[in-house]
C-alpha cells in the first residue's frame, strides 16, 4: 500500500479538497476525525495517520503545508510516525491552537455537526467563519486513484475470506462468538488492525457477536471492514 503514500498521490488528494474549497470561497479546510467507527477516515485521508484514542484535526490551508493537530491531554492517540504529514502539533486546546491561525477566515469544516469538539467549536467559531464542508470533501475524496481502487479491492478480497472463514465455522447450535472468530482472527492478521465492525442478525437487529446467542438454523452476518488501505467495504 506504499502507493497510497506516495508524493504523486498525497499531491492528487490535497488538489481535489482544494478544489473543492476554492469553489466555495474556503481559504482553509479543518477536518475532524475521532475513534468512533467511521469518524476516523478523513483524518487518515488527508495525512495517513489511523486514530486509535481520542480524536484529531488536519489543517489544511489554500495554499501552504498541513498541519495535524492532536490533543495534548493523550499523548498517545495513535502511531503518530505513520503520519506523512511534517508539522505534528500537540496542543492543550486543539481549537484555541486553530483559533489562533484562523483568525478573520472562512473555513470548511469536515465534521462540524458529528465530530468536532464543543471546547474547540467554541474556540474557533469566536475567530473565524465555520461552514460545513462534509458533503463537498466527501465528493472530492469519491474520486480515485488506481491505488485506491486496488486497496478497495484488497478490502472486498480480505472480507470475502472472512465470510468464507465465517461459513465454515458456522453450525446451528453454536454461539455467535465461536463462529465469527475465525473471521475476526483473518481480518486482524491481513492488516485490518481494528476497523472492523462484525455482527449476526439476532432477533430484529445486528448484534456484536456474543458467546452466549446461539445460532439457530437460519443467520445472516453483517461484515464490515477496512483493510490496511483503510478503505471500508
């Protein structure tokens, strides 16, 4: 997946985002991202980190270089050196930091309503012009490279396996935990790491696999996975 890193390809996706905001009139995009299950893919797209705690920010101005800001209260929100981006930045209080470099400008913001912290919104919103720009980031990041669509298909192929793995495990009369953990086993060591989001229908509704429902004769898995690509499918 070196390619997915690569200058030519980093390149391509900072010019589609800012594309994307000077056809709104943004002089500066900050994207959020946080831990929760799908929060966390604009922050690894614009600076190939992966947020394992907490949350983070990429500041991506107009013109210039980009910085990754991090909150400074855990240290540790993930491998911070998987980051290809330079200006690493640990801050007291990521929005006052942001704040500070934003002052006077109109921004787009990935995030805004699901993602972004109160303490930070309120720090920016007092300094600068905050509109919504997930809809506009997410056309832009829709198109892509060959490297990406390969790592697409790198994610369709690993979470094939795990559903083959997934239907030799299962039996009526099993527990969910049993048959779902060969998958699960598959997934983390071709590189999932922990983006995977695997369930059963039990009843009416998905379930995370427990070792104490048991499967009946007729069930239907729900499996999702990003693979080391981090492109979920």
């Amino acid at each position: 997946m070196e390619a997915l890193r690569s200058p030519a390809e980093v390149e391509r996706r900072y010019g589609l985002v800012r594309e994307a905001m000077d056809a709104h009139g943004f002089e500066a995009a900050v994207v959020a991202g946080s831990e929760y299950t799908g929060f966390e893919g604009a922050v690894t797209y614009l600076s190939g980190f992966v947020i394992v705690h907490r949350y983070a920010y990429v500041l991506l101005p107009l013109e210039g270089e980009p910085s990754i800001v991090f909150p400074a209260e855990a240290r540790y929100v993930g491998e911070h050196r998987t980051s290809w981006i330079e200006d690493q930045v640990f801050a007291d209080r990521p929005g006052e930091w942001l704040a500070d470099r934003l002052v006077g400008k109109r921004v787009g913001v990935y995030g805004l309503d699901y993602v972004l912290t109160v303490r930070d919104f309120a720090a920016l919103s007092e300094k600068a012009e905050l509109v919504p720009f997930d809809v506009e980031f997410d056309l832009a990041r829709a198109v892509k490279s060959d490297a990406e669509l390969e790592s697409v298909r790198d994610s369709v192929r690993i979470n094939t396996e795990g559903f083959r793995a997934f239907l030799e495990a299962y039996e009526p009369g099993k527990t969910a935990a049993e048959v779902l953990a060969p998958a699960e086993r598959l997934f983390v060591e071709q590189g999932c790491g922990r983006l995977t989001m695997n369930m059963v229908l039990v009843g009416p509704e998905f379930a995370i696999a427990r070792a104490d429902a048991i499967l009946g004769d007729f069930c239907i898995p729900s499996l999702e996975v990003a693979g080391p690509g981090g492109h979920w499918v």
